[in-house]
C-alpha cells in the first residue's frame, strides 16, 4: 500500500508525467483515497500551470550575493 510519504517522494515524477504506467495508477489511487494528498497534488499542479504563464522576474543583485552567500555557508557546513 502506497503511504504519503511515497506519495510525496513520487509527486514530481507524477506531475511531470515521467513514471510508468503502473507507478502512475498507484498513485491516481492514492490520491482519490487519500484527502490530504490529493488537495497538495491539486494545488501543486495548479501552481505550476500560474508561474508557467509568467514572465521571468529578475532577483535584485543584493538578494542574489545573499542567497548565494547563504548558500555556499550551507554548503560548507554539510562538508564538515
């Protein structure tokens, strides 16, 4: 039986339409059994399809240095 947590591990490759057939009707299953995951995979895919049909907003360069710089500190510490 499939759970959530291997709904959600699987809910990319779903929405990207990228598994097997088989994989895919476990997870339809779950989702019309299932409330909680079916609402997360709706909301996902409606979220895609709105900032699919945006134009590309450029980040201001001092949020970008500190994203960046957050980043590779994140980064470092994972390599300790």
């Amino acid at each position: 039986m499939l759970t959530c947590k291997d709904f959600l591990h699987e809910l990319s490759d779903y929405l990207d339409e990228s598994i097997d057939t088989e994989a895919r009707a476990k997870l339809e299953q779950h989702i019309a059994e299932c409330p909680n995951c079916w609402v997360i995979a709706d909301t996902t895919r409606k979220t895609i399809r709105i900032y699919k049909g945006m134009d590309p907003y450029p980040i201001p360069s001092d949020v970008e240095a500190r994203l960046m710089k957050a980043l590779e500190k994140k980064m470092a510490a994972k390599h300790r």
